[in-house]
C-alpha cells in the first residue's frame, strides 16, 4: 500500500487532497456526491468577527478557462460558526480548518483567538490575501509590513497549526513567503485569486458589481506553479498549492514543484466529487511510478541539464 501520509507543521494530514476556501463551503454540502471523511482535510468557507453580506451582485462570471468572483467573504460571523456548524463537524473524519479572516488586525486577533479555543479545530488558514473586499484582505497580503503585523498578532494568540494565504497580486512572492515564516506561520497556501475583470461589450459595462473580481479555474494554474515552485525554494515550512487544480496530473505537477498537499477549488463547482477522483488517483500514480509515499514527490522535479538549482534573488 502507498502512503499518503503528509504532514504540514506538526499537523497530520491522512493525504496530500483538501478542498479550497469558499469552494467547498463547511463540507457537508457536499456530502451527497462523496464520502467528505475520504479527504485529507477541508478548508472552511471564511470566517470574520461579525456577519458579513458580501459584495453586491452580480459577484460571479464565467471568463476562458476560469471564474471571476466578488463574493465578498459572505458569512454569519465567527460565533455563528462556533454554535451552529462547528458542532456538526465533528461527525467527520477529518481534519477541518478555519479560514480567518478581517477588516483589521484586532478582528483577525479575535477570530483568531475564539478558534484556538475550539478543540476539533487543529489549524486555521489566515486569508491576508483576497481581493474581493474593501478593507483587509488584500490590503495586509501585498505589504510586507502589514503582513508580517498581523501574523504576529495571531500568533501570540493562536497556539495551533497557523497557514497563511498569500496574494499572487505582488511583485516577489519569495519575499513575502519569507515574511510570513519570520513572522511565525508554521505553513502557507497559495495562491489566492488573480485580481480581474471582465466587461460586456455589448452594455458597455463591468460584468461584476464590484468592476474587479478574483480570477480563478485552470487560467491561473501555470501563475499558481510558479509561484509555489518559488515559495518551496524560498522557506523551511510546508507550501501548499492551490489554483487550476482539476485533475491528479495537476496535483502531482503542484507536488513536484514543492507543494506538501493541494487545495482544490473552482473544479468543485464542475464536478463536485473531483477530489476523490484527485485522491485515487494520486495513488495510482504512485503505484505506476514505483514509490511507496506520497512524500517522495514532494519538490522531486527534475530540472534540465546544466540548470543550477534555483535561487530566489536577495530581497
């Protein structure tokens, strides 16, 4: 048999496959087209200190080979999530983790700090990177020092698994993969979504409410495996790989470049049970290959001849 074992900090996960925030909503919505407890772990649909409307619509659009969405970060608030659907995870086996996120440092702390709390929550994703909200987000994840700010925040309160979003929305990903392991991050996961638009020509006018939305699907996956190829070279945690995953061969590549486990995100909305079929068939790869874990292809890439091993530049 292979194993699938990968771990990400001193968080075990029974294998590499987990499911993107806001793609897979709090996995129970997706029990009716597959066996969730089959998943090495499932990442939450964001949680922030109060309720959230979101963005107005229309927040979603179809664009060429991918999604745009301006959702907004629509959820009922970090107590909802602790009363209603945190007791109903539990029947589960499997790892469930938190994203966090907020307007400002002190509501990412708080959050932060409410989950800690929460036994059958082992890890929270910390979401400094969307691009679909007015205040936070993308405003923490494309400055380094604000970046770095709210890491430490969290970490003083968070004594958990902390993985932390980065924005593929900046100039050197290596740097900011450096800031947020000095700043205390015992992983991180990339990439968010793209900033984008899309317009219809014939109106004249901005396909989304909100002009700009988060470009996701196979468009970004070729930016996504960069970026993670960079990040692997770059720190001592575990990179996990998200964006255009949609099939085993796109996971493994995202595990070659360096990712230790991968998020799978808008192929849900295609096919709700991709991840399973992802799972089964990262291990027949496995088996065809000749390795007995999953943790022997984690940055194995074999680079041309005469190619020095990659270095990112001094920042």
């Amino acid at each position: 048999m292979v194993d699938l074992q990968v771990n990400i900090g001193t968080l075990s996960l029974k294998n590499p496959v987990t499911t993107a925030s806001g793609c897979f909503g709090y996995g129970s919505e997706y029990t009716d087209f597959m066996d969730i407890s089959r998943l090495g772990a499932v990442f939450t649909k964001a949680v922030t200190k109060e309720n959230r409307e979101g963005n107005p619509s229309p927040r979603m659009a179809e664009t060429p080979s991918g999604m745009l969405n301006s959702v907004g970060l629509q959820n009922k608030g970090v107590d909802y999530f602790i009363n209603r659907i945190y007791p109903t995870l539990q029947q589960y086996d499997t790892v469930f983790i938190a994203n966090v996120s907020g307007s400002t440092l002190d509501e990412y702390v708080e959050v932060a700090e409410k989950i800690n709390a929460l036994p059958g929550i082992p890890a929270i994703e910390l979401n400094i990177s969307c691009p679909n909200v007015k205040k936070g987000g993308m405003v923490f994840g494309t400055n380094r020092k604000s970046a770095s700010e709210v890491i430490k925040a969290v970490r003083k309160v968070y004594r958990k698994t902390l993985i932390v979003k980065l924005s593929p929305n900046v100039t050197s990903i290596p740097a900011f993969a450096k800031t947020a392991e000095d700043a205390g991050a015992d992983a991180i996961s990339l990439i968010n979504t793209i900033l984008a638009m899309a317009i219809d020509a014939e109106k004249r006018k901005p396909v989304l409410a909100t002009v700009t939305g988060g470009l996701s699907g196979p468009a970004v996956k070729p930016v996504a495996l960069r970026m993670v190829w960079e990040a692997y070279h770059t720190v001592k945690i575990p990179v996990i790989g998200i964006g255009g995953i949609r099939s085993a061969s796109d996971a493994i590549e995202f595990m070659l470049a360096g990712a230790t486990a991968i998020q799978i995100g808008t192929a849900n909305f295609v096919e709700p049970a991709v991840s399973i079929k992802i799972l089964e068939g990262i291990g027949e790869y496995l088996e065809r290959h000749g390795f007995s874990s999953v943790q022997e292809l984690i940055g194995n890439l074999e680079m041309p001849e005469g190619f020095e091993r990659y270095r990112p530049k001094t920042f």
